[in-house]
C-alpha cells in the first residue's frame, strides 16, 4: 500500500492511500477495460456477447456526447425567414448570451438518434482496420446465430 501525501504549511500529511493489487483486483466474470490517453474505463459482469458493442461506445463515448449535444441545442419552433427575423433572433441570442435560450428541444428519440449515428461512425472508422473488421463479422455472427433465442 501506498500512502500519498499533501503539504499544508511546513507539514506533509496523509491524505490517500493507493492499493494497486486492489485496484486491478476483478471480481468473477466477464469484464471490459478500456484505455485511453488520460482516461481508463471499466465495465464489470458484462455478457461477452456485447463486448465489441460495449467497446466500440466506450471508445465513441465523446463523439456520441457531442452527438447528443448538438441534437440537444435548443431551437426556435420555427426558422425565421426574412433578414429582419434573423437578425432580430441574433440579437436576442446574443442579449441571452446563448445561456438558457429555450424555445424548444428535440425528442429523446432524435436525441438517441444522434447517439447511434455517432457511433456507427466511429465503428466505420475502425472498420477499415482487417482485425477490427474481422472481429465485428464475428460478433455479427454470434449476434445472428443467438438473436432469436428467449434467453
């Protein structure tokens, strides 16, 4: 175990502890970790099946919040039409400073949507890799041959 320190005053005193067998520790079960520069992720007890799935959104989790962020910006109910209009909506996003400026907002379906158009384009990105293409064939494989088991 590892004990972190911070200096307040003239004093260094404790303020966490780090354990690295207990931080990689995995209970019993399917599990998928992901790395990134800056970030690690883990998801635990998963069904394998959904592996590709489940890290192909780990790795296109910020393009699918920016996603669901743009299809989220708030929207006037109509567009406005004539120059006079335009600019007469500028100025009051602007007075707002494009803060709480609601008119309208689009469905949670729409919103999901852009989520899952976000991330079939991730998923197309990589698919250009051969090992990535492979192992997505296998997964469409596996997800055909158990799609219509009850189970």
């Amino acid at each position: 175990m590892t004990t972190f320190y911070k200096k307040v005053g003239r004093k260094y005193v404790p303020v966490r502890e780090y354990d690295n067998e207990l931080q990689d520790a995995f209970i019993e079960g399917s599990h998928l970790v992901v790395v990134k520069p800056g970030h690690k992720s883990y998801t635990y007890n998963i069904d394998p099946n959904y592996v590709a799935v489940l890290a192909a959104a780990m790795y296109a989790k910020e393009s699918i919040v920016d996603a669901i962020v743009k299809a989220s910006e708030l929207k006037p109910k109509r567009v406005p039409f004539t120059q006079e209009q335009i600019n007469a909506w500028e100025t009051l996003k602007e007075s707002f400073n494009d803060s709480l400026f609601s008119v309208y907002q689009d469905s949670a379906t729409t919103i999901a949507e852009a989520g899952i158009k976000a991330l079939t384009e991730e998923v197309n990105k990589r698919l250009h890799n051969p090992s990535v293409k492979h192992a997505y064939e296998q997964f469409l494989l596996v997800w055909k041959l158990t799609k219509d088991e009850s189970n």
